[in-house]
C-alpha cells in the first residue's frame, strides 16, 4: 500500500490570478466579474427575459447575453457599472492599499 503526499496551495482568492493572469490584471477581471454576476442575479430576481432586460440596461439583448454568458473579456468596469444604474441599482467602490506587493498611491 502506497501512502499519498498531498501538496494544498493556499489560494490567493482571486482565481484569475490563480490561472496565470497578473495581479493587476487579475484584480480588474475579478470586479468585471462580480459586476456580471450582480446583474444576472438581478435579470433572475426580476423575473426578466433578456431583451426586457437590453431595454432596461440601454443596450442591445446579445449583451445581455454575453453578461449571463459569462463573457467577461468584452466588458468594460465602466459599461458594467452603467448596466446597473440604469437599472437603480448603486454601485459602491471601497479603495485600499493592496496587502502585499509594492504600494501605490
């Protein structure tokens, strides 16, 4: 009987960084990402098709599409954010030092 040796790497929360991606690009996908996942929730808390949805975000339905889709290289911080106001939801941001690596001001 051979006795296995697992190794467990702690994660760095951000599995964007975990695949490869650098930190700062890592970061960025990681907000896009979550800004995805708020609308598709609100699509499905509301009851909504994705064209009542494009109409309420003020864009057409193959975005929608591509948000609920998980497309989150074609996304901007900023188209997202608006996809949400438009709809009435606040997006809030909270802005901190990073906890390890060089400091930015």
């Amino acid at each position: 009987m051979t006795s296995q040796v697992e190794r467990v790497t702690p994660s760095s929360g951000n599995v964007f960084e975990e695949v490869g991606f650098d930190p700062d690009e890592a970061h960025n996908l990681a907000i896009r990402s979550a800004l995805m996942m708020a609308i598709t929730r609100l699509i499905e808390r509301r009851g909504m098709t994705q064209r009542q949805a494009a109409e309420l975000f003020g864009v057409a339905q193959p975005r929608v599409s591509d948000v609920v889709r998980g497309k989150v290289e074609l996304f901007t911080i900023d188209a997202l954010v608006k996809m949400l106001s438009a709809a009435g939801v606040k997006v809030g941001v909270v802005v901190s030092r990073y906890s390890c690596g060089p400091t930015r001001d």
